[in-house]
C-alpha cells in the first residue's frame, strides 16, 4: 500500500494555449505545479520538489506561491525526515525546493537525478539562477546521486529511464503509483498522444513514450501521478486517453 500526498506548490501560467500546443486558442494554460509524498514501508519519499519559494533571480513563474513547506506540515512531515528525493527531471519547476540558503532543504535527504539532465542544464543553461543555485549547488554539496539508467535507489521505488520531454526524463513508481513527470502535461496530450509541447526537447520521442506508457498505465488502472495534472487514473477513450481526478473518486490523500 502506498499513501500519497498531492503537494501543489503553486498555480500559475507562464503562456497560452496556442504557445504551448500550437493549437488555435489564446488563452492563457493556467496549470498546477504539484510535488508528490510518498510512503513506502517506513520511508518517506518526495517526488520533485516543485517550483519553489517567491522571489529569487529566476524569471519563470515570479508570483509564485511556493506552498510546499506549509503542505508538507499539514501532511505532518517536516523536512528532515525525507528520506529520498527523486526527480522525474531537472526543469526549473521541479527542483524548486532543493536548496535554501546554500543547503539542502531536505537535510536528511538522499537526492537522485538521472546524469543526461543534469549534464546537458549545466553544460548549456549554466547561466540561469536555478541550475546554478537549485542543481549545482545541491551537487556541491556531494547529495545529488546521478544515475546513468533506470533502477531502485531505495525498497519500493523503481525508476525507468524514459527520454522525450528531456533526455534525463524519468518515471518513477513507488509502490503501485507511478509517477510519470512530464510524460504529457495537459488532458490534450492524453486524447491525442501524438501531440508536442513546446517544451519537449525531442518531440518524436516524447510522443512515442505516451504510445508506450499510456496504454499501459490505462490498462493497471493503478494511480498516476503527473505534476501539471495532479493524482488520478488514465482510461482509454476512443482511439486516445483520458483522466479521472482521483479527487473525484475520494479524498486529496489517496491509498493504493
Ligand atoms: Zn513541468
């Protein structure tokens, strides 16, 4: 059984539709930015640590709420007992949370990353506030594990390398939730799996992931969680895929 907390560091929008999707629509995406607590077996576990605190030199999101602390209190977890951090991958809104004032944020805490984003953020965006302070700050500090595959880093938790929406891209399933990151970032990605966002880095290989894992996480029927969508289930609707809130089924803490 794995319990499951939905922390929602913030909502926001940083473009519209149309700039996202390419689709005909100006609006602007209004979307969650959530982080995930997990317990398995004694361990206390944190999937992504969300956007962050307000303020700072980053200009992505700048009116954020950064909630994430005060959830993490309301679930009656402080951070010293995060036993692992794990990333599904390195993009600015969710490592957030992974330093504050030049140390660990979680202090117990074992962090690990797939090598590929970590290696190409530094080598190529070296310049912006968050690699510098959130991802090569924390691997300063020597707590920032990088793995080069998939694998289980702890009992419970495994972790598959899935590139396509970064190269260091990462599912990770604790227990029978599966923790899919930026598999698809909207309901749109879900009907139609061939959809891009801009944001993809290899927009071919992010489609044929959803091909792969869509079908199959429809066909467990088990909890996923997707941090621009929030905890739920995926079914298979018409020749494309669709998402039931768990917030619909029951309560915001899910057991599975
Ligand atoms: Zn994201």
């Amino acid at each position: 059984m794995t319990d499951v907390v939905v922390l929602t560091d913030t909502v926001g929008s940083f473009t519209t539709m149309r700039d996202a999707f390419g689709i005909d629509d100006d609006s602007a995406w209004s979307l969650p930015f959530n982080a995930f607590l997990a317990r398995t077996g004694d361990a206390i576990v944190l999937v992504d640590t969300g956007v962050g605190p307000p303020g700072g030199n980053e200009r992505f999101l700048t009116d954020r709420a950064g909630r994430l602390p005060e959830l993490l209190a309301e679930a009656g977890v402080q951070p010293d007992e995060i036993a692992l951090v794990v990333f599904t991958h390195l993009h600015v809104d969710h490592v957030g949370w992974n330093m504050q004032g030049g140390a660990p944020f979680f202090p117990r805490a074992r962090y690990v990353a797939h090598r590929g984003d970590f290696e190409s953020f530094t080598t190529t965006q070296a310049h912006r506030p968050y690699v510098r302070d959130q991802l090569a700050a924390l691997h300063a500090t020597g707590r920032l594990e990088l793995i080069d595959d998939g694998g289980s880093p702890l009992a419970g938790v495994e972790i598959e390398h899935v590139p396509g929406h970064t190269s260091g891209s990462c599912i990770v399933t604790i227990g029978s939730v599966t923790f899919v990151g930026d598999l698809a970032v909207h309901e749109l990605q879900l009907a139609d799996p061939g959809l891009g966002y801009v944001f993809e880095e290899d927009r071919p290989a992010a489609a044929a992931a959803r091909r792969t894992w869509l079908p199959r996480l429809a066909a467990r029927g088990d909890l996923v969680g997707i941090p621009h969508l929030g905890l739920g289930r995926i079914r298979q609707e018409g020749d494309g895929f669709g998402w039931v809130p768990f917030a619909e089924e029951s309560a915001a803490t899910a057991s599975n």
